[in-house]
C-alpha cells in the first residue's frame, strides 16, 4: 500500500497521469484493479480501460456533469 501512495502522491492529476498511475499500479499487482478518475463520457471510460489495462472503471464525480453518462458506459 506504501508503494501505491508514493506513486499517486509524486503525479500530477491530468487524464492521462491518471493513466499513467492506473497502469503501474494494475502491472504491480495481482488483483482487479479498478480505474477511477476524470470519466467524464463513454469515450473517457474506453480511453481509461485501454490506456490502463484495468479491469473495470469508477464514475465518481463525472456523473453529476453528464447524468446520460452512466447509460453509454
């Protein structure tokens, strides 16, 4: 668990740093791992999931910008 906090805290929190992290995080470990951050749309979600090799995605705040959101996803 150290190590995945000192990975979040030394990044900045853009889209694809997000990413970035996700990503090393999912390759350090051997569980699901679950993305979360910035999914804003449908697209955003398939970028997340590509981009990290995660195995599912977590809408948080987005939903409350584009309540259709959740249907595309």
């Amino acid at each position: 668990m150290e190590k995945i906090k000192a990975i979040i805290e030394k990044v900045k929190c853009t889209f694809q740093n997000i990413c970035d992290t996700i990503k090393k995080v999912k390759n350090s470990l051997h569980i699901p791992v679950i993305a979360n951050g910035d999914i804003l749309s449908a697209d955003d979600a398939i970028s997340m999931l590509k981009d990290t090799g995660s195995d599912g995605v977590a809408i948080g705040r987005g939903i409350f910008r584009q309540q259709i959101c959740h249907r595309h996803i």
